[in-house]
C-alpha cells in the first residue's frame, strides 16, 4: 500500500482530540467532515473506539473527518498514524489494528473517495465485540460528550 490516500479518523484523531494535536496538528493538512460503513464501538478498558466490518454494505454509518495530507510530509504523519495504532503491515500478528481501504463520503460535497482507515481484523474484531459498547449512531464525539 504505497498509495498516499487521504486517511479517515473517526477517534482521538478528530479535530479537537488529543491525539490530533500531537499527530496531525503538526504538520500542513485539510479535513473535512465524512462517514463511512462500519459498526463503531467504544473500547472502555483504553479509552478510544474501533471499528469493525468497515466497508460492509450491511454496516451502519462511521463518522469522522478525512484527513488530506500533502506529499511532502505524508510518509512521516503516516508512519506516526501507524505507530499510533500499533500497525506493523498487512496481516502482522502484532498489530492491533490493520490499514486498510474504504470508501468515504464527504459530507459536505457528497463526493465518494477511497481513504485508508484504521480498523480492527481478526481475534482483535473478536475483542472489541466482546467488550466493546456499540455506538449505534456512529459518532464517537457525540458519544463522548454524552457521557460526561
């Protein structure tokens, strides 16, 4: 996956969360409002969503941001995203969550891309089903903000 898409964050990396400031604040970037297909859950043991069957016609809608990020500083905030969610490649045991591709929709345009998106695969999917609490309207800002 050498494509340099543009990356749909749907948690901490928002706009507004802590780990935006600390790995996208930094560098040049647009973001605009989007969703998704998936089923969001919030992870209560660390504090931070996941999302599971991304993609799926059958899933219920994710919403977050797309994040642009110019050539130029891509490959340094891409590898902070990816060591940020403990992704080491394609299928590696180790990682907890995997990268991958998606379509995305803007919501301010309508306009349908293809972004990559962190999402959870395998025995970690397994584990968030377990004892993960499903955000059925998709928005984990919204469901943050609800519970304090």
């Amino acid at each position: 996956m050498n494509q340099q898409l543009p990356v749909f964050v749907y948690g901490s990396l928002r706009h507004g969360f802590g780990n935006h400031r600390l790995y996208l604040a930094p560098y040049p970037h647009e973001a605009y409002p989007a969703k998704a297909k998936g089923l969001l859950y919030h992870l209560p043991v660390s504090g931070y969503p996941a999302v599971l069957q991304a993609g799926e016609a059958d899933a219920s809608w994710v919403y977050g941001e797309v994040v642009f990020i110019p050539a130029d500083v891509y490959p340094r905030v891409l590898a902070g995203l990816d060591e940020l969610e403990t992704y080491y490649g394609p299928d590696d045991p180790r990682n907890e969550y995997e990268r991958e591709m998606v379509a995305v929709t803007r919501l301010d345009t309508g306009e349908e891309l293809q972004a990559f998106i962190y999402v959870k695969r395998g025995e970690q999917e397994r584990l968030a089903r377990q004892i993960g609490i499903p955000v059925p309207e998709g928005d984990w800002r919204g469901f943050m903000g609800s519970r304090k």
